[in-house]
C-alpha cells in the first residue's frame, strides 16, 4: 500500500482507522469496498451512510496524481451492487491537460471495470465540474444518480446539470455502463493485443463506432485494461488509455510501471486514438513498446 493512502487511513478518526486498517491491509485489497464491509464500518463507528463515505474521501484522495494542479481530489462511486469503488484525479507532465482525469470519472471507470452496470450515488469532495456532470450525464443511471458533497444534502445528478444534453437527444440508446458485447475478435497470438481487443468489444462508443480498447502490461506481467468511454458532448469522452491507467493507479501501481502497451480500434471508424496513445505514453516513458491493430 502506497504511503499516502497509509497516511490517509492514519487521519482518519480513531474508531474507523482501527476497523479499516484490517480491510485495506489485507491481500488483495482493491480500493473497493463490499456492501457488507461498508455496512460493518457504519455499525463500529456510527457513522451515517453519507458521513461514512464523507470520511473516507480522505482515502480515496490519497490515490490522487496531481503533479500539475497540486489539488487532490478523490471520489467514491457506490454500484448497483452496492460496492463502493474509490477515485482519484490524474494529471500527466508532458502532454496535454486534455490527457487529464477526472475523479468522478477514475470512480466510475473503476466501477465499470469491475463489472458494474450502473452507478446508483457518487460522492466528491469537491463539487463535479461542467465536465464531469456532462460525463455523468452518459450513464445508464444519469437520470437517478445521486451526488453527496461534504457539509451538504445529496442532490441529484440533474439539478447539477439542469436542461441537459445527452445520448437521447443524438437518437443513442445504449448507454454508459450498460453496452453489451461488439462481437468483436482479433487474429492475433500476441497476448496483450488480444486483452485490448476483450477491452474494445466492451467499449462504449456509440458516437464515432470507434471501439476501442488498450492494454497495458506492468514490468511484473500484470495486464490493466482499459475501454474507451465516449460522450454525447464528445470533449468529456474518456480515452482507453486513460481506463488501463485509472486500473493500475487504484491497484497501487505506479505509471511508471508500464513497460509494454497495446491499443485496439476499428479500422472503419473517422476517428483514431493512436496520436494521443502514443503521445501520452511517450510522456512517461520514450521508448514504452506500442503494439496497434486495426480491426
């Protein structure tokens, strides 16, 4: 476990550092919590279900990679299962800010890459800006979520974002969180080509049919994947790169553990992702292997 998110947990107040520590010091820990853990935390400490996830924004701030802005943010987004998965904001030197992500979007591309099919609250220690209400705004639950801030009563996602634009008013009924599988297949032994082909078959690109999906192998072997996520206002759309990242960094890896990556998108589509997948990794690492198929 990274030092920060150690101290996070040291900041804590006492009753719920001591009933935490056990459950994120365990092998395995995920920056997740089960229903069952997060109903045991509210019975120790007595804490409300909002000040319980209030409180622990402090953690999940702590997985934050802010070298730019040096302002950390940290999300939690509560499944429809009831699983609640932690977020952070990422901020990358030597590309462009359009490159960044978003707390609100790290929660719930966590969620998403566990199996998630829907995000019932979400909740920020600061409130969502324009471009994370409007990401919000895509999911298969936009309509009922629900956003806690610190010190205030939850509100729905769109009282946030009154009079919104989103996926119906472009005809688009498949939905953020709620895609099913693209059929899609790659002829291809390369092992970490065909993860990023799985990636892409789960991809959610409704607007450009660029379905993409990257891989990203860490110098252990261990494979992140990740799936493009796009938008109705197209600028808030979520690069798969991006996804692959926000896997690893709530893993507790570090960026700077990527030796091999590979990207998957549809030959046919008028829009690419290789530029910035390239450019983007180049930023870490110059010399970082790219493997491409086009399918």
């Amino acid at each position: 476990m990274r030092a920060e998110v150690m101290d996070a947990l040291g900041q804590l107040p006492l009753e719920l550092s001591q009933a935490l520590k056990p459950v994120m010091t365990a092998p395995g820990f995920d920056a997740t919590l089960s229903k069952e853990e997060f109903e045991h935390l509210m019975t120790v400490t007595q804490l409300s279900d909002a000040d319980l996830r209030i409180q622990l924004l402090k953690v999940a701030a702590a997985y934050s990679i802010a070298s730019l802005s040096n302002f950390y943010v940290g999300a939690i987004a509560r499944g429809n299962s009831g699983r609640l998965y932690f977020g952070a904001n990422m901020e990358f030197e030597g590309t462009s800010m359009s490159q960044t992500v978003h707390a609100e979007q790290s929660a719930i591309s966590h969620a998403w890459l566990k199996g998630e099919t829907g995000i019932t609250d979400i909740t920020v220690n600061y409130s969502p800006c324009g471009h994370c209400r409007q990401f919000m705004n895509e999911l298969s639950t936009a309509q009922s979520l629900m956003v806690q801030l610190p010190e205030r009563t939850p509100k729905a996602l769109q009282t946030y974002l009154p009079e919104s634009f989103g996926p119906a008013d472009l005809g688009i009924t498949d939905l953020l969180l709620s895609d099913h599988s693209k059929g899609l297949s790659l002829d291809s032994d390369d092992a970490l080509l065909q993860a990023a082909c799985q990636a892409a078959d789960k991809s959610h690109a409704p607007y450009s049919k660029n379905f993409a999906g990257v891989a990203l192998k860490a110098k252990d072997g261990r494979i992140f994947t990740g799936m493009y996520a796009e938008n109705a206002a197209f600028n808030p759309s979520l690069p798969p790169l991006q996804v692959a990242m926000i896997d690893m960094n709530m893993a507790n890896y570090s960026l700077s553990d990527i030796a091999e990556a590979a990207l998957v998108e549809q030959k046919s589509s008028l829009v690419s992702l290789l530029a910035d997948t390239q450019n983007t990794l180049e930023s870490f690492h110059p010399d970082i292997q790219l493997s491409y198929a086009a399918i």
